[in-house]
C-alpha cells in the first residue's frame, strides 16, 4: 500500500493562479471580441507602439513562440493594424510598426482591458485591490526564471501578457 500524501500546509497557490489567469483571459477575450480584438494581438500591438521593437522582442513579451508569433504578425498585416520592415541594423530581422489603424484600435483596446480588470478587482474592497495587485507583482517579479546564460538559466523568462 502506497504511503499516504502529507498534509498540505499551504493553498495550491499553482492552481489557483492558473485558474485566476484562465478566467481573466476569458473575460478579456470575449470583452475584445467586440471590437474584432484579442489579449494576444493587444499585446503584440501595445509593445510595439514603442517603436523598434522586433517580432522576436514582441514574441518574448507576449509571451508567445515563434510560430504564434509570426501567425499573429501576419494576422496584424492582413487586418492592416501593423507592418514588417527589415530592421536597420540586421535586414533578416523584422521590425513592426503599427498603423494608424492599429493605435486606434489599441486606445479602444485599453479601454476594454481597463474596464474588465475594473470589474475583477470590484470583487475585493479598495484596500484589498491595492494589496492584492502589489502582491502579485511581487510573486510575478520573484517568480521570473534566470534568463539563458545567466547562472541556473536555460531560457528567456516569460513576461506577464500585459493588456
């Protein structure tokens, strides 16, 4: 007979925050549906409204691999929210700028995010929403692995999809 599991001692913090990042990012789909949107082309179109940033630089702040990240950079163009342009520097490299189009709909798409994030820290009181989102980011920053190269590091850390 197998040996019983120990007593938890701590909440399943995991399953909690991949169940509050699944919920969230429902809400955020269905809520940028309405303007022909998405958390992920959000994303990609919110970073690069910097300016010179590449896809592979996109990708890594979104979160996305290549693949995602160059099907999204095509959707982007067909749908005339963004352009590739050879880099300057490197001309294998593509850089994406974002359309007028494309600004527009990330200031419809901010409004959005805002109001869904709005509505899920309405289920906690003001001083909880403070405490609450300083604490995630505080769990999010220490929970960033070691970047390749770096000691104990095998690759990039994923940032938090933002938007």
């Amino acid at each position: 007979m197998d040996a019983p599991l120990p007593e938890r001692t701590v909440r399943d913090l995991t399953g909690m925050l991949v169940q509050a990042a699944h919920a969230m990012n429902t809400r955020l789909s269905l809520a940028l549906a309405e303007i022909d949107s998405s958390p992920r082309k959000h994303c990609v179109l919110l970073h690069a409204l910097a300016g010179g940033r590449t896809q592979s630089q996109l990708a890594a702040i979104a979160g996305l691999d290549k693949t995602t990240m160059v099907v999204t950079a095509d959707e982007l163009e067909r749908d005339g929210l963004a352009e590739r342009h050879p880099s300057a520097t490197d001309r294998r490299v593509k850089v994406i700028h974002v359309t007028p189009a494309g600004a527009a709909l990330v200031r419809r798409g901010e409004v959005i995010v805002d109001r869904v994030h709005g509505e899920a820290l309405g289920e906690l009181s003001a001083g909880e929403r403070q405490v609450f989102v300083d604490a995630l980011d505080r769990l999010q920053r220490s929970a960033e692995l070691p970047a390749a190269g770096e000691a104990g590091g095998a690759r990039k850390p994923r940032r938090a999809r933002q938007g």
